[in-house]
C-alpha cells in the first residue's frame, strides 16, 4: 500500500505506512527476512526522495547488517542496497563512501552472474 501511495504522488502517506509495518516487523521475533529487508530499502529509498539522508543511510545500514548477520548474501539483494547507499552518499556529496559502496556493489553483482 504504501508504494502505490507513493506512486499516486502521496509520499508521506506512503512513508507512514511503511513505517508501521517496519515497527511492526520488528516487534515481531519471527518476521520474515526478505519482507523485512524489502520494507527497509523501500523506506530508506522514500526518505532518501524527500531528502531525509540521516533516516536513509540508518536504515539502509541496518538492512546492510541484517544481511551481513544472516551470513548469507543471496537472500536478499545485498548489491542493490549498497547502490542506493552509494547513490545517498553521492546526493550528500560524500564521495569517498559513495565510490566505495558502489565499487562494492559492482563487484557482488558481478560475482553472483559468474557463480550462477
């Protein structure tokens, strides 16, 4: 609901309503990863439109955490979320972490077509 919302030109709404389900996931002890981790890029990718860059990077950070304590890379898109942190860091004009994130990045997406 909340990126139809935001689709409809209502990102505050859309940005609420992610928020309610983030703090709803983390209430719960057995969420679900991937929705965990897609709510997390979707709302760090909405803060970032509105030009909220604290709450983005933190919560992209956070889903880059979840991922590295998962220890297993593949189940979500670890690259993707490190091009948005790369692509927030350009907006913010921190280069040096903008080009690192997005050379890591490149890299991970580039070993997982080899390794399928």
């Amino acid at each position: 609901i909340g990126l139809l919302k935001e689709q409809l030109g209502k990102p505050y709404e859309a940005r609420n309503e992610l928020e309610e389900v983030f703090e709803i996931l983390q209430r719960d002890s057995a969420f679900n990863m991937e929705q965990m981790l897609d709510i997390m890029s979707n709302l760090g990718q909405m803060y970032a439109n509105g030009n909220d860059f604290q709450k983005a990077e933190s919560i992209f950070l956070q889903a880059l955490a979840l991922i590295e304590k998962s220890l297993n890379k593949s189940v979500y898109n670890h690259a993707g979320l490190l091009k948005k942190l790369g692509s927030l860091y350009l907006k913010t004009g921190d280069l040096a972490k903008a080009e690192s994130c997005l050379l890591v990045s490149k890299n991970d997406s580039s070993t997982r077509r080899t390794v399928h």
